[in-house]
C-alpha cells in the first residue's frame, strides 16, 4: 500500500467519524 492511499484512508475514516458524531 502506498502512503497515498494510506493517507486516503485516514482521511476517509475521519470524515466517516465527523459525519457519525453530526
């Protein structure tokens, strides 16, 4: 995996959890 997708998956779960937490 490269950082880039890491990175997109960090974005993706922190946006999951805002969205959770709204």
């Amino acid at each position: 995996m490269s950082f880039n997708q890491f990175k997109i998956l960090i974005c993706t779960a922190i946006s999951v959890k805002i969205s959770s937490s709204i």
